[in-house]
C-alpha cells in the first residue's frame, strides 16, 4: 500500500494534522468558554527505533524546567471576556419626576441588562452606571432629551425576570459568575419633573472583571496594567483581557476588562387640561329660543378634564366659585335645569325641567385635542362627589359616581379621554 510507502516523516504529519483537526473540531462545539485557566496542559514525544533490526528502549521527551514532570507542559491563561447587553426591545415608559429612593414607586420603571462571563475563569464583576449628557445618541438610535440620575442597581434573585423590590438584592458586585453563565441586572434611575410626554433619557451600566476572591463586604481590587501586560510564562497564570469596547466611552475601551451597554426610558405621563365653558339655556321671556343673558336667566357651565398624554391620571379635586349672589351675580341651581319650553319654566329648583336632581351630571367619553367639545349632558344624569356650599362648587373625582358615566369612571381618567362635569347657574 501507498501507506506503507510513505516515510515515518510524512506519517507522522499525517496523523498531526487529523489529531490537530480532531481537536478543533472538538474545541469549537463543546467548550463555548475555552479551556479553564489553571488547567495545565502536558504531553511528551516518545521515539521508537531498532539498531540492527533489534528493537531499542523509547527515547521520551521532557521538561527540564519543571521539576519532577517527564512532559513538556503549560498553564492556561486567564481570558477576560465579558459581555453587557440590553434586554429591554423598545424604550422604557417611565413617569417624570420618578424618584429612584426609598420606598421605591410601585412598581418602578427599570431598566433591563445582562452581564455575561465569556471568559474561561469564573470571576467577579463590579457593576457602575452612566448617565449620558442631554444631545447624546441613545441606543435606539434616538437623541436624549433629559439626564437621568441617582440610578439604583439590583440583581435579579430568583430568575423570574422581574425586578421585585425586596426581593432582587440591591447591589453593585456580582459575586463567583462562572465562565458561560449571565446575571440580570436592574436599573432603577431618577426622571426629572421638567421631562415631558415622550422625551427621553439614557443610562449606562458598565461591569468590570475582577478577581473572584472577593466577596460583596469585601471586594476585589481592578486588575492593574502590571497584571494584564505581565510577559508569560508557561508554569503561572496570566491574565488576558479580550474584551470588545462597549457603548459608554470613556468610562470602557478595549481590552480594559470592562464592558457596557446603555437602555433608554421614555416620558409616558398624563397631558391634562382644563377647559371650562358656558351656554345660555334659557331666559324668562324666551325660554330656549335665542336665549339672552338678563337677570333670571339660566347657564349652563362645563368643567372638561382632557388627558391628551399617553398614560392615565388620578384626579383629586376641581374647585371653582361662583361670582357673589346679589346685584350682577349668579346663583347655583339645585335642579340642572334644561331651559324647556315654555319660558315660564326658566326657574331656579324647577324640578319638572331637571336634568339632575343633585344639580350636577357627569359624562366621559374619547377626546382630546383643540377645540374639543363636550357632548352634552345625558337626561336623568346624576352625580355623587361633586357639591356646592354657598357659592363654592368642589368636584370629588375619587367618589364621583354617575349613571352617565361608563369606564374609566370616579377618579381614573385614561389617556385621550376626557370626564366633563355640568351644572347650572341663575343669573341675579
């Protein structure tokens, strides 16, 4: 056979480049991370040969420079390689004026990261965060508009994914993160009041590698540049840093044993206006025909809520006080009148005319915008939460009750949506 032919040279290139060829194969699908460090690698060469025909004893290779070892051997390195990465998929909706301290909103808008040991050594991380400068470009390829502030770091604990306060452990060190394992990290940051609907603000989380020795009371120090130039030697452990440059310079460059990512919230916040109107119902000459705004006749005012933002609002009280009873003034009507024909029937407390017996009714709808208009009062409407005391009108949201009213109703009012209150006045 040709095999046989070939010189013990050309044989023993042969089977290197398999073995050599075996080895990558093997190195690429089962060891994601690489050979651990510290593992020490040791192999000899053991000749074999005949004088005379007459087989003689091997002759092996050895290491002079390792006492004790017949084989020539090294110790894998220590590769620094880590990964920070942003889980969230879009923008994250905060409100403004969010306040990252204690007791923490409920729940608090987060920011969503992981941190990856792509290394062959287990190590710890020490965790810091950035607040990138208003005009900086933010990861989903928008501009920040506000700076975010005071951000708050916690760990996920328990591998369900949601930041649960009390639960996820606050702290800035990732302790004993083996080689191809991640942790989820939660950024909790300040919004300021003056941010408005839609704006946004970016932060930054930045790891760095350090030894695993430490602990979370105690942590490791920063390898220095004496650690990651050090010249090799082939018995100790150097350490290599193979890190990419993350998002936050200059905080993170290359091989510096650091890695980083930045995630975005955007300014999702109630918009709301108050718009107050009034129509003349009727006059006691003309009742609702062109009526005219003389003594003894009735007006109407709506008082509009509109959330024109993109979340909900909880409302609390609108106050308003009528111009003084007497000359010039006007007078609250218990009765909602409906200024019905005839014109005689344009009286204060008519209650064949009412539209509500306590004087107030209450309608919610869709709406929002300029020159919006509310529908109208619905017949029969009738409110609880809203009262009058003397000349001063109070509009209670949270026990506003009405038959008018379909959801959101009382105290919430959604985004593009609007609740409008009405009543009635006599003019003196």
């Amino acid at each position: 056979m040709k095999w046989k032919n070939q010189s013990a040279y050309l044989q023993i290139k042969s089977l290197s480049i398999i073995a050599a060829a075996m080895l990558l194969g093997m190195s690429q699908s089962v060891w994601a991370a690489g050979t651990a460090s510290s593992t020490i690698i040791s192999n000899s060469a053991s000749l074999s040969y005949t004088v005379g025909g007459t087989a003689q004893t091997p002759v092996t290779s050895d290491d002079p420079s390792v006492a004790g070892i017949q084989a020539t051997s090294f110790v894998v390195d220590n590769k620094i390689n880590l990964t920070v990465a942003k889980v969230d998929a879009a923008r994250v909706s905060a409100v403004n004026n969010q306040v990252a301290a204690t007791p923490l909103p409920n729940p608090p808008a987060y920011l969503t990261f992981t941190v990856t040991n792509n290394g062959n050594t287990t190590q710890d991380f020490k965790l810091t965060t950035t607040n990138p400068v208003v005009g900086s470009t933010d990861p989903f390829t928008g501009v920040t508009t506000f700076a975010t502030s005071a951000c708050r770091v916690f760990l996920e604990s328990n591998a369900n994914t949601t930041l649960q306060i009390g639960t996820d452990t606050e702290v800035s060190y990732i302790n004993n993160l083996v080689a191809d394992a991640s942790q989820r990290v939660y950024l909790v940051c300040n919004t300021p009041l003056a941010a408005t609907n839609g704006q946004t603000g970016t932060a930054g989380l930045v790891a760095e590698a350090v030894d695993a020795t430490g602990t979370v009371a105690a942590q490791s120090a920063s390898y220095t540049n004496a650690q990651l130039t050090a010249a090799n030697t082939q018995a100790g452990v150097e350490i290599v840093a193979a890190d990419i440059a993350g998002t936050e310079t200059p905080v993170d460059g290359l091989r510096d044993a650091k890695h980083s990512a930045s995630d975005t919230y955007i300014i999702a916040t109630a918009v709301l206006s108050v718009n107050k109107t009034v129509s003349t119902i009727c006059d006691p000459f003309n009742g609702n025909s062109s009526p005219k705004n003389i003594p003894g006749t009735a007006v109407q005012y709506a008082i509009t809520i509109i959330n024109s933002g993109s979340a909900s609002a909880t409302l609390s009280q609108v106050t308003d006080t009528l111009q003084l009873a007497g000359v010039n003034g006007i007078v609250f009507d218990p009765k909602l009148n409906s200024g019905a024909t005839p014109a005689s029937n344009c009286v204060s407390g008519n209650a064949a005319n009412s539209l509500s017996a306590t004087g107030f009714a209450a309608v919610t709808g869709a709406g929002t915008g300029p020159g919006f208009t509310a529908p109208g009062v619905a017949a029969n409407a009738t409110t609880a939460g809203a009262t009058v005391s003397g000349q001063a009108i109070t509009i209670d949201y949270p026990t506003l009750a009405t038959s008018a009213i379909t959801a959101p109703a009382g105290a919430t009012l959604a985004a593009a949506s609007y609740i409008t209150v009405y009543f009635n006045a006599f003019i003196q």
